[in-house]
C-alpha cells in the first residue's frame, strides 16, 4: 500500500528520462503522489503550471518534487535525497 505520510506533486515531462527515473523511484518507495507532465499540457493550461513550478523552481526544470506544499522541493533526479525524505 502506498505511503500518504507526504502529499507529494511531480512536474515532470513525458520525454524526460530523469523524469521516468524519478517516478520509478517513488513508485519503488510506495510514495503516493501526484504528477503533471507539463509537456502534454494545453498552452493556456501550461503557462499557468510553468508559473506554479516557478514559485518553488525559478529555472523551471524537471523533474521537480514539491514535497508537502513546498516545505521540501527537490530539484532533478537527486535519489539519496529522495529516498531519505520520502524512504
């Protein structure tokens, strides 16, 4: 059964190999969590989400983790760190 001790969110890219990567690992630790691949997205819905990643990323890559609202944001596929705050 997946873990809902954090509210996890993913911005992610459907291309991204990181991405895939990092969604594995959740997958692997039992995290629940929720995810967008923000280059399927519409364009009015996209620069909306680039402005919602920007408040925790300002470069705006991926794979970026907000963990708990914003308490933890991991930027790029970081595997330790993963695991150490979610494991």
């Amino acid at each position: 059964m997946a873990s809902t001790q954090h509210k996890v969110k993913a911005y992610t890219l459907s291309t991204c190999g990181w991405c895939k990567k990092t969604k594995a690992l959740l997958k692997a630790l039992e995290v629940e969590y929720e995810y967008i691949d923000v280059d399927t997205l519409a364009a009015e819905e996209l620069a909306e989400v680039k402005r919602e990643i920007a408040k925790f990323n300002p470069l705006v890559s991926f794979p970026t983790l907000v963990i708990d609202g914003g308490k933890k944001v991991i930027v790029g596929f970081k595997e330790d760190e993963i695991t150490k705050c979610l494991g």
